[in-house]
C-alpha cells in the first residue's frame, strides 16, 4: 500500500477519468470490470449490501487490476469512514453534503493531523500492517487519499460557495438523479432545466481549480458531460450493466 494514487495524479493533470458504481458484495465482480481498464470503481456502501469485510476483498480486487477502489460510505460518520480507509481504499464518497458543517466533518475524519483527526493505526492494510516511520504514512495518505463529496439536493448548491471553500476537496460529484427531483424534473437527465441548473454549478466549481463528478447510465450524456468539463465520469452500475446485458440477449434470441 505504499503506492501512489495514479486517479488522482489523472485528475490533477486535467484528464478525464472513467468509472462505475458497484453496489454487489462481490470481489470477483469488481475484478472482471476491474480488468476492463477503466480508471475507478466506487464500491457503493451506501446502497449496496456490502460489509467492511467483504469491501476490503472488492478493493484488493480492483487495485490489482491497476484500478483505483474508491468507498461511498453510508454517511458522513467518523467511524465508517475510518475503516474504509484502513482496508486501503484510494478514496472516499461522502453523500448528503448540504452545508459548510457538512465539509468540514468529512474532511476532520478523512485527513491526518495537521489537516484534520483521522483515528491514528499504521498497522492496517492502508499502512501496510508495519511501517518503517508512521509519520511518512500520515504524510503519504495525507496526499493520496482522494475526497469526493457529493452534493444532491438545492440545500447543497445553495451552499455550494461555502461548501468547496477548501483546497482538501478533490473531486465535487453532483448526485443528477436527486438533483433532478429536488428541480421538479424528476429522472429527467436530459431536460434543458437541469443542464442549464448543472452547468452553472459545475462552472462554479471548477472556477475553484476542483474536479467535478457526474453519473449517467446514457451514453449520448458523455459527451455533454465532456463539453461542460465533468472529469470524473461514472457511467452505470454493475448490476444494471449485468441486467441490460442479458434482457438484449433475450430480445436477439426472441427474435431468431
């Protein structure tokens, strides 16, 4: 786990990056997809049935296909997001940030002193189990860790200015789905009122020198996605990847 985080240098240097969400408790799943080269997996903790046990195995899985395994964490809680970072992952997904408040405890419980007051244990994977000097581990996670938060609702773009007032901020994702009900436009990802609200938040952000994320599960959205400067793509799920594949199946062998 002494490695660096290779998204994150991506991202620093302007390029686009690609990925997915993974919400099935499954190591060999999120390997295969793993293997098919794209930047990231967010193993999804949130909306997934997976347990920090079965997570540690899904982000084993996915580095060793040179993929960074980033953790959505069910909330913005001190303890869930300690333990997604000593299994290793190369990153955090926090949901619901609506105010500055909101920021302010993710990045305390993400961070190292001086930045903030992530509990203090070299001997996990992330600080592969004995370090020669702890200190370059805290200074090491310090700069490799990568913090997303996600902002899906008006409370949170309201307070978007106060919210991404803090360099430590990688990546702001806007969660589309809940952004497009809390508009009045609900699942509708394609409807110029949402694009037109989307794009001047992501202008907004990007004017801060930060990332921004967005999910689609519509191809004809990527390229849009790329005109306004989303850089951190996730594109689909797992689970409905799986699906899909099979009802198009379906629908060919029907045909024959």
């Amino acid at each position: 786990m002494a490695s660096n985080n290779r998204l994150k240098e991506k991202i620093k240097n302007g390029e686009t990056v690609l990925g997915t969400w993974c919400i099935l408790p499954s190591p060999s799943v999120i390997n295969v997809i793993a293997a098919a080269r794209l930047d990231f997996v967010i193993i999804d903790m949130e909306h997934g049935p997976i347990g920090f046990e079965t997570a540690e195995d899904m982000v084993r899985a996915a580095q060793s296909e040179d993929c960074s395994a980033i953790v959505r964490v069910p909330k913005n809680d001190e303890s869930d997001i300690l333990r997604a970072l000593d299994i290793g992952a190369d990153g955090i997904v926090i949901p619901h940030i609506e105010k500055v408040e909101d920021r302010k405890r993710a990045i305390k419980s993400i961070k190292y002193f001086p930045i903030g007051e992530r509990g203090f244990s070299p001997f996990t994977r992330a600080g592969s189990y004995d370090p020669a000097d702890p200190a370059v581990h805290t200074k090491r996670e310090n700069e490799k860790t990568m913090t997303v938060l996600i902002i899906e609702g008006v409370e949170g773009v309201k307070n978007l200015d106060s919210i991404i007032d803090d360099q430590n901020i990688d990546v702001v994702y806007f969660g589309l789905c809940d952004l497009s009900q809390a508009i009045g436009v609900p699942g509708k990802l394609d409807d110029p009122k949402l694009k037109e609200y989307v794009s001047a938040c992501v202008k907004k952000v990007k004017d801060k020198n930060m990332a921004v994320g967005a999910f689609t599960d519509r191809p004809e959205m990527l390229k849009w996605f790329k005109e306004i400067g989303i850089q951190f793509i996730t594109y689909s799920l797992d689970t409905t990847e799986l699906c899909r594949s099979f009802k198009h199946f379906i629908k060919d062998f029907n045909d024959y």
